[in-house]
C-alpha cells in the first residue's frame, strides 16, 4: 500500500478562469454567444427527432439536387432540425477553436524550439493542440461564469438563460421518448 499525504498546490500552478479569456469584454461575448448556440444543438436534436418521428412514413427522404426549389422544400421538412442540430455542433465547434487561438499564441510554452523536417508544421500542430485544450477550458463553468461577471446586470439576466435552455432540452428529451412510445404503438 502507497501512502500519499495530501498537498495542496501553490496558488501560481491553479489556473484562474480570466486566463482563459482576453481582456475586455468583446471575448466574453463572443464565448457566450457561441456557447448558447452550442448549447441549442440539444434543442434541434430533439425537435428535429420529433419532427421526423411525427411524420415518419408521410415524407419523401430522397432529395433531388437538380431543381432548386424541391431542395428548398427539403430544408424545411422534418430533419432539418436534425441538419441543423449538426451544423449548429460542428460550427460552433470550429467557431470556439478559432476563438481560443490567439490565447494560444500569447501563451507559448517555454520548450526548447523544434528543429528539423516540417518543424513549422509541427509548431502550428502543437499551437493547435494548445487551443483546443484552451478551447475545453473555456466551456467551463468558472470561466461562462467570469465572462457574465464581465458584463454586470446585464450578464446576471443572461445567466438565467443557462437553466432555461436546460430545461427546455430536457423536456424536449421526455417528449421525444414519449412520442416514441405514442408513435410506436400506432
């Protein structure tokens, strides 16, 4: 058996969530809007899932890329949603990535630079790794939380916006269970 005393780290190694943001408050925005556009993905999911359950057997899935308008009707038909809720997660993804990196150019690491065969390839592959990760920390919760503070009363009623689109996301998850059932069984 291993002992292991408890430690707690020094202040300087914890990261602190305004570092995982830029000054001022354009950043935050841009955070917080791409974060609740990330987050109605779960909304265009389920209604796109409830959408094609509702009006399953009744439309046509074969689409035809020739005429323009009959293309148009298939993006307002019931998986829309469903296309949608993917755009939406795929973007915002991209979107969020793009935003984090420039904090990973401002915070290069301290290692020794690489030399060689496609080493600039291998710098920006490595900056890129950096932003993602700077990407993951900026989802937090600590951090959404340190963007709202940035903008006051006006950053307090946009947190209430959080636990709505939860419950909207988890309603919607219920009902399409329930239709599910209603649907199956007609």
């Amino acid at each position: 058996m291993i002992a292991t005393t408890p430690s707690e780290p020094s202040g300087e190694l914890r990261i602190r969530p305004e570092q995982a943001l830029q000054p001022g408050r354009a950043d935050a925005r841009n955070l917080l809007i791409v974060w609740y556009i990330r987050k109605s993905f779960y909304t265009w999911l389920f209604l796109g899932l409830i959408g094609a359950q509702a009006t399953r057997g009744t439309t046509n899935v074969d689409i035809d890329w020739t005429e323009p308008d009959k293309l148009l009707g298939e993006f307002l038909s019931p998986l829309a949603g469903l296309i949608l809720a993917v755009v939406v997660r795929f973007g915002s993804t991209w979107v969020a990535l793009a935003l984090a990196y420039p904090l990973a150019r401002k915070h290069d690491a301290l290692l020794e630079p690489r030399t060689g065969f496609m080493s600039g390839m291998g710098r920006w592959f490595d900056r890129l790794h950096v932003a993602r990760a700077y990407r993951s920390l900026r989802w937090t919760h600590h951090v959404r939380q340190e963007a709202l503070h940035r903008f006051g009363t006006t950053g307090q009623r946009v947190s209430k916006l959080d636990p709505i689109m939860d419950y909207v996301n988890i309603s919607l998850f219920v009902l399409f269970f329930v239709s599910l059932v209603v649907f199956a069984s007609s």
